[in-house]
C-alpha cells in the first residue's frame, strides 16, 4: 500500500480501500468518485506540493495529501 503522497507525477494507481480511523473524509471522497477499484492518474503537485491533482473518471480532481492519507492505494 502506498499514500498519495508518495506517488510521482504521472503514476497511475487504484483506490484499494480507506483507513477506518478516517471514515467521515473518506465518505466525502467515495462521493468524489475515489470508490475502491477506481483507477486514477496523478497529472501533478502545485509547486509546493499541496494540492495534488488527479485525473479520475473523466475529471480532475484536486486533493489536499495530508487529507488524502486516508486512501488505501496500490500502484498500477
């Protein structure tokens, strides 16, 4: 398992699941459509690395990583 914020530029990943201890902002990503088995690309950091953004289902998502810690994610 990995975090967001280990991902490079370009990465693609799966959400696999989320950390329980975080269950209120990892229902607020599930409604983002970050759903476990969703594939995604990380396009990039901003300059100083926060927010990141994501490239998922056809849209761009932007994440805090420190908020996405929750995301259970394997590279793919």
């Amino acid at each position: 398992m990995v975090k967001l914020r280990q991902l490079k530029k370009n990465t693609r990943a799966r959400v696999v699941g989320y950390d329980p201890e975080d269950s209120v902002y990892a229902l607020r990503l599930q409604t983002l459509g970050l759903t476990p088995g969703t594939p995604f690309q990380l396009v990039r950091f901003a300059p100083l690395g926060d927010p990141a953004e994501l490239h998922c289902r056809g849209t761009r998502l932007t994440l805090r990583p420190s908020e996405a810690d929750c995301l259970q994610l394997e590279l793919l």
